[in-house]
C-alpha cells in the first residue's frame, strides 16, 4: 500500500511524531546529541520561550520542540532524545532514528562534547550515513581548551565533509555561525556530501540488491541505502517502523 497524503507531509508529522508545523514554510531541524553534551542549553538558546513539550506518541519520553526565525525564514527545532547512537537498541535511539529517516527534517545538528569527542564520533557518523544535511556543532569547546585538548575544526570538516563549529552554547559563541550555516544549506549555497562509508564487495552487492527491491514498498524518497543497510543487519526494528509510521509492508525479513 502507497503513502496518501493523509500519512504524509504535515500529517505524518503530526499523527505518528506529535510534531506542530505552523505551515508548510516552516522548516523543520533535528537537533540530536549525546547526553550530556549541553543540547538542551543550544535548544533553549535558539527557541527562547518559544517552545512547548509533550510525550511523543505511544512514549512515555518527552518530546520538546521551540520556534525560532532566523533572516526571512521560520524554523521549529525538534530537540531529540540524547543518544549514544541511532541503532535502535532503546526507545530513545529508535525514537532519534526514526525522526531523521522518516520525519524528513531538513537538517540534523549534531551537538558534540569537543572534551571528549572521540565517544561523541560514533553518533555523528552514523547519522551522517543516514542524512546528507548535518551540520556538527562542537560545544564545550572553551572546557577542551583549559584541559589543553586542541581540535584542528579545519581539518575536520575537511574529513568529515560537513560543517564544523566550535561552540560555547551557553554563552551563544558559535550561534551565530551555526544560523548563519542553516541558512545556507536551506538556501542551497552549501550543498555537504558527508563522508559515507564503505563496505566489501559481498556486502555492498547486497545492498544494491536491496535498493533495487525497495521501491517497489517505499512509495516517497527514503535513503534507501541505509534502510538496506539496517535490514542486513537484522534490524527488525526497522521493519516495525516502517510498517508502523508508513504502511508501509515488505516482505524481505526471510530473503535478508
């Protein structure tokens, strides 16, 4: 069964993730994170009193989400539970998952300890397979310098292929910059190509095997490669998901 656009667009951002647009123009950021890493400071920062939470739906997990305009535009922050990783082992990391993958937003920053961003890596990395448009923000980075921790941002972002930005978020140093950024993903100055990683050949053949099959259940512009990559895995999580938020059904639990 094909998406409708009643489990589309702002529908399904309402009905499966209790996600509030005021309109089709807002556009929607995922701000996603280790514990601990201060995104609730940088979600305060940027929403002010222009937030509200709830639950999100089916959760006993709060679901915050805050407004905030930057030049012409609106954008609703939709601050995620803070994870170590997005593969689906807690209600937290499946929540996160599924909001990039399914919920579309048109962006991810990725808030990072720069004290320890070793451990902070694994989860950029991982969403960076999942999306094309994330922006890491590298907060805590005064504390990294007291502790004589040096981190080459340049160099960085020159690896990774996306943005890099030193941040102290509760004294609004990189704000700035990081608004300055968003609006030039959205307005198509800068177009990231993250770094994606690489697999053998065996698994490789088996994801482009997949990703032939999969537009025959998934009707709407998905990453395709990384659902494959999850069903190889033997996540049947994702299967769950998707049969859950887009009614989606595919019948590759036994062929996988």
């Amino acid at each position: 069964m094909g998406l409708t656009c009643q489990s589309s667009g702002l529908s399904l951002l309402k009905d499966k993730f209790n996600i509030s647009k005021k309109n089709e123009e807002q556009i929607v950021i995922a701000l996603a994170g280790n514990p601990n890493t201060g995104k609730s400071t940088l979600f305060n920062y940027l929403t002010g009193l222009n937030q509200h939470t709830g639950n999100w739906p089916g959760k006993t997990i709060t679901n915050a989400q805050g407004n905030f305009k930057y030049k012409d535009k609106e954008y609703l922050l939709v601050d995620l539970p803070g994870t170590y990783s997005i593969l689906a082992n807690s209600q937290e990391e499946e929540i996160a998952r599924d909001f990039i993958c399914f919920g579309n937003p048109k962006l991810t920053i990725v808030i990072a300890d720069a004290t320890c961003l070793e451990r902070n890596l694994n989860l950029t990395l991982q969403i960076m397979e999942l999306t094309d448009n994330v922006i890491l923000c590298l907060n805590l980075i005064d504390e990294a310098t007291r502790k004589g921790i040096k981190i080459d941002t340049s160099k960085l972002e020159q690896e990774l292929k996306i943005p890099v930005i030193p941040m102290v978020a509760r004294d609004g140093i990189g704000i700035d910059v990081l608004k300055e950024t968003i609006d030039k993903i959205v307005e198509g100055k800068l177009q990231l190509k993250p770094l994606k990683m690489t697999y053998d050949d065996k698994i490789e053949s088996l994801v482009s095997e997949i990703i032939d099959i999969l537009p025959e259940y998934l009707k709407e512009n998905y990453n395709a490669r990384w659902i494959a990559l999850r069903l190889i895995d033997g996540d049947n999580s994702i299967l769950e998901s998707i049969q859950e938020l887009l009614n989606e059904d595919i019948p590759m639990k036994v062929e996988v």
